[in-house]
DNA sequence: CTATAATTCAAGCGATTAATTGAATAATAG
DNA sequence: CTATTATTCAATTAATCGCTTGAATTATAG
C-alpha cells in the first residue's frame, strides 16, 4: 500500500467518472435527468429498473460528481450535476460515432435521415418559428416539458400524439423534438404525422443540446 | 433474452466506451499514447504495468474504439483512434474540476498554479516565442518530442534537466511543458529551474492540448 | 400513535474485471 | 534451422459489479 502519486490520485477519481458512465442503465438515467429533475421512482418506472436497484446506480452517479440530490419530504429528486456533465456525453457520442463501427450502424439503420425526414438545424428551427412558419412539438411527458421546453412549443406527449392530432394547424410545417439524439420518441411522431398527411421533420437534436447551445427556453 | 431496443444497443456500445476510460491504469496509458504511437513494452516501462497486462488494457481500449494498433514487423505500435478522444478526456477533466471536491483538492495542491507559477496561455506563448522573447522547453521523453513539439522547442527529458541545464540560455525567461495539464514533468522543472536562478514559467496544459487547439507543432 | 409511502441499507448470487503466471504465436537475427 | 524478442492467449485468483430480496429509515397522512 505505498502512498499513490498525485497524478495516480486524480487518474483514479476520472476513472470513477467515467466508470459511473461505464453501465446502459446508467446512461438512460442520465438522458433522462438531462430533461430535469426526476425522483427516484419516477427514474424506476421511466426506465423499468426496480427502485432498488436505481437508487443504487443513482448513488453511484452521485459518488461520481454526475447527479446530484435533493430531498423534498419524503421524496429525493436527482439531476445532473452541470452542463460539463452534457459536454461530457456529447464527446462519448462523438467518440462512438466516430470510432465504433457499430455505433455508426445502429445510427445509420435507427436513428439517422436516411429518407426524408432530414433533420432542421437549431438555428434554422429558431428563425423560422419566430416568423411563425413553423409548429415546433415536444412529445416528451408533461412533466419534462414544464421542466423546460422551446419557446412556443406544443406538447403532445408521444403516447397521446394519434389521439390529439386535431390539436394541430394542418397546413403549417411541424417540427417534432424529445429528448435527444438518441430518443426514438419524435421518430415515432414524424413518421405518424406524415402518414396523416402533415409536412414534419425532426430537430436534428433534443432539448438539453438546445439549452446547451445557449438557445431560449421557456418554462411551465 | 428479449431484443434490445435500438437505443439500448446504442447505449451498451457507448457504455463500453466509457467504461474503457473507468480505469486508472488506462486513462495512464491513453495519457502517454496521447503523444504519439507507442509499443506494448514501451507502454509497459512507462506504466510500470506487467506487458501482459499492458497487452489487454491495450485491447480494451481498441474495443471500445479509442485506440487503434498497427503492425510493424515484430511490434505493435498502438496509437490514439483520433481526436474526439482527446476531447472527451477533457470532458472528464471538465467534470471532475468542476463537481468533484476530491479532483479540486488535489488539482489546488499538486497541480494548481497557487504559488508564482501561473502558468502561460496557449496563445501567448506562441506570440513571445515568435518574437524569440522566450525558450520554450519540452522535458518529456525524446521519442514523444520527436513525434511532436511546440515550433522552436527545445527537447531536455526532465531526468537529464540537472545536468544539462548549461544548454539554455541564462537571461531569457524559459517556458517549459510537457503531456498535459496532470503530468508533473513540467512543475518539476519550473522549480528546478528557479532554483538554478532562471526566470521559469509552465505552458498551461501539454503538447496534445496545444495540437488539439490548432496551435501549430513541429516534428522530428 | 399507526399506517403508508419513498428511499436507502444489507446480504447474497452469478457475472465480470484487473492482475499474475506461464504457454503459444509470430517476426527477426544469427 | 535455432534462438531471441514482442505480443497475445489461457488459466487462475481476488475484488468488484449489477441485480434481487427483504429489512431499516425517514417523512407524511389519518
């Protein structure tokens, strides 16, 4: 047990770092507390992990500087620790996409404009729904879009979207967002829109890449 | 055995990633292949890690796309994938500075500028250098200044610095450097310098930093 | 106070990991 | 061909991990 060095130190700390990033489990957690604030059982049941066991990863976030918790009566909320936190998953997505030959397919396959649904750029997205050209929808849960959502947005949770369809201007262009680059959710609403015959695309990313970018957000 | 979703999948994969970076002894090894290619046993001596175990950290790091080996006659010379990978390191560092107490402790002790070293920005070395107001000093291994240095710099490994301090030139204020912003090769020779009555300061971060900013680097 | 609900703790199990050791491959030197 | 060197593979051990189960803790509601 001789003493460590300084640098064997702090390797050891960024190594539970990226350890805690080191688990699915964990990262599904983590995109959904990039949408805001979420207690421990509202994490288990959005995720189908038992309470148990999420409180344990959550811990193990927490321990890692990723989240951190707030206990309100009975309830603990987590989030995440900061924006270096949604820094960091950008460069291990940049890094998979990159460098992985298989992150690059089930992109290609799943997740990628492939056909027509290319992507609308942020500030494109901005501009044109300021000039009202646009309908912008978030179909995350109500609880995410209150927690912070585009100026303007109508929220139609993904569930709901076939139900609620007449809620939507039919001749304007939609376009549909969730929760980020990797959330099938406003795939799912493009694909039904147009099958109903509405012009819609996707944001080519979620709402924390938005706020990320310095972006406005609105809030309740 | 359920299939997994397509985000699951994508998930796993960037787990994998992030998991490669949760261990002291990689992050080490990625540390020194950070620059430049390097064999298995040089890696080896370098760590300090039996070759064995060098060899499978080495292919737990290919795995997860953040290095790639190439084949040179008998050696193997193992080099970073690109850099993404530099910049989800920094990610980490980000991270671990800003929401873990234990990284800022340590930082402030060991690697903090708290004393009259404050170190030199980027670009204003480049602009002293240029204008030959100082001597930029690399005290990392020769093999690693020939794959890349500042432009002008001259290469002393800091274990040669005592005995050949008569190289450099008395009045001129020396900027040393070395791997990056956690390697210590470059404290030791600010304070040995002082010491020696040189006027001494450090780069703020390492040659891969400098590179990965644009900041142009020389060879051989 | 008692009952209930949210969270954490503790113990246990199978799977994975880091490291060691020794053997197997593969390329070069003589 | 033989010896040497670099690297990887395979088997082993102790430690850690992810998850489950059930109990303990803490706060609220009646």
């Amino acid at each position: 047990m001789s003493t460590p060095t300084p640098k064997q130190a702090l390797f050891e700390q960024l190594a539970r770092i990226a350890a805690a990033l080191g688990s699915a489990a964990r990262l599904d957690l983590v995109e959904i507390l990039a949408q805001g604030e979420r207690s421990v059982d509202q994490l288990a049941s959005l995720t189908g992990l038992s309470v148990a066991n999420t409180s344990q990863h959550l811990q193990k976030l927490r321990q890692a500087g990723l989240t951190v918790g707030r206990k309100e009566g009975q309830f603990v909320f987590y989030r995440l620790a900061g924006d270096e936190v949604l820094r960091l998953l950008e460069g291990l997505r940049r890094t998979g996409e990159t460098h992985v030959a298989e992150v690059d397919r089930l992109v290609r396959d799943y997740f990628s404009s492939r056909d027509q649904m290319e992507p609308v750029a942020a500030t494109e997205l901005l501009d044109r729904a300021r000039k009202g050209l646009v309908t912008v929808l978030d179909v995350r849960p109500a609880e995410e879009f209150e927690a912070g959502h585009l100026p303007g947005a109508v929220n139609i949770p993904i569930e709901e979207l076939g139900k609620r369809l007449g809620e939507l201007p039919r001749r304007k262009e939609i376009v549909a967002y969730c929760r980020g680059p990797y959330c099938l959710m406003s795939y799912e609403a493009v694909e039904l829109l147009r099958k109903k015959g509405h012009k819609a695309r996707r944001l080519e990313n979620g709402l924390p890449e938005w706020r990320l970018a310095g972006l406005p957000v609105e809030r309740g």
